[in-house]
C-alpha cells in the first residue's frame, strides 16, 4: 500500500525557513517523480515543485521560485522542501503527491501539513 | 484567482446527474489531452477521479466520467450518492513553462 507521510509543519514568521519532510513507503520511491501541492486555507489547489526519481529535473511554481528548494534522499525513501523567505501568502496545507507533472495526474496524495506564517 | 475557472457550486438529487466544467485557454486545456478531476472531502486529501481527461483509475465507480470540448473539460457525477458531495478540482498540463494549473474548486451539494 502507497503511504505518504508529510511532517514539518507549524508556525513561522515571515522572512523564516521550514523544512517539510515527505517520508514514502509501498513503492520503489527511486523511480517516480514526487510533487508538493498547497491549499492556502478555504482556498483551492496549487503545484508548488516536482523532483523527478534520478533527481535530475525539477520545476518550481513561479510563486515559489527562488525561495523553495525540492530535494529527495531516495535512500531514506524521503521528499523534502526546503522554504525560505516565508511570506503569508505562503501559508497552507503542504501536500505530497506522487504522480506525473507532464499529465497533471497526481496519484497518489499524502494527508498534508499546515504551514503557517504570521508575525 | 486560479488559471482554470469551475463554478463556485453544483448540485443534484439522489439519482440525477450533475456536470462541472472546467474552462481554461488553448494553452492548457485545449491544448492537451492532460486534464485530471480530484474529489476533496472537507480535511481530507484530494483523490483522483478522472485523468487525461476521460480516463478512470481503478476503484473509481463507472458514475464518474470526463469529457472536453475545444478549451472546457467537464466532469458528470452520474446516480448522485450522498457520498459524492465534495469538492471537485480540475487541473491540466499547461506547457513547459507554467507546467501545472488547477480550478478553484466547485463544491458539489447532494440536495
């Protein structure tokens, strides 16, 4: 059974970092590209960055550009994404979902976890 | 305000159907045969539905099906159950550049 386990979250500042961490089980995480998607609260989806399985393609929203970084260890089975330069409009659930940025086909979903920036 | 635009809300009776839209632009919707529908239960993740516009992942019921016309995708909800009240979100592939864009979400009512 696909499991994704998200962990990380909480309450920052603006201009701070968080790291979330992505955690996989039930596939061979190695061979598929993962994605984070966020959901600003009672507002709707958005593809925030995707990391290919040989680490070699990565693609960021233009939101996020320059102040998120995706990265994955596939020998701990673990996505991460690194945020800097928090703002509010930052805040969110964090999602990770495996699937296939070419075909906008997220998979399979992990049950998020809440980042919020606030002074 | 999202790059693909759905209706704020939808909604049936048991037993009918109900068709949500998703309009975008011939740089994401009708450019591709990439739209996928996700059904989000309040605090729950989204679950894939619909993807590459007509397709059904294994599990999903057969009252679930997408089509698309020109620049519009649609979902129908078919024999409307109680249990599919939820909100839908479309998404498409949108080239290169943008890569990925969603609706903002239409909130289906079983009446």
């Amino acid at each position: 059974e696909v499991q994704l386990l998200e962990s990380g979250g909480g309450l920052v500042q603006p201009g701070e970092s968080l790291r979330l961490s992505c955690a996989a089980s039930g596939f061979t995480f190695s061979t598929y590209t993962m994605n984070w998607v966020r959901q600003a609260p009672g507002k709707g989806l958005e593809w925030v960055s995707s990391i290919s399985g040989d680490v070699a393609t990565i693609y960021y929203a233009d939101s996020v550009k320059g102040r998120f970084t995706i990265s994955r260890d596939n020998s701990k089975n673990t996505l991460y994404l690194q945020m800097s330069s928090l703002r509010a409009e930052d805040t969110a659930v964090y999602y990770c979902a495996r699937g296939s940025i070419s075909k906008a086909y997220f998979v399979y979903w992990g049950q998020g976890t809440l980042v919020s920036v606030s002074s | 305000q999202s790059a693909l635009t759905q209706p704020p809300s939808a909604s049936g009776s048991p037993g009918q159907s109900v068709t949500i839209s998703c309009t975008g632009t011939s740089s994401d919707v009708g450019g591709y045969n990439y739209v996928s529908w996700y059904q989000q239960h309040p605090g729950k993740a989204p679950k894939v539905m619909i993807y590459e516009v007509s397709k059904r992942p294994s599990g999903v019921p057969d009252r679930f099906s997408g089509s698309k016309s020109g620049n519009t995708a649609s979902l129908t909800v078919s024999g409307l159950q109680a249990e599919d009240e939820a909100d839908y979100y479309c998404s498409s592939y949108a080239g290169s550049n943008t890569l990925v864009v969603f609706g903002g979400g239409t909130k289906l009512t079983v009446l």
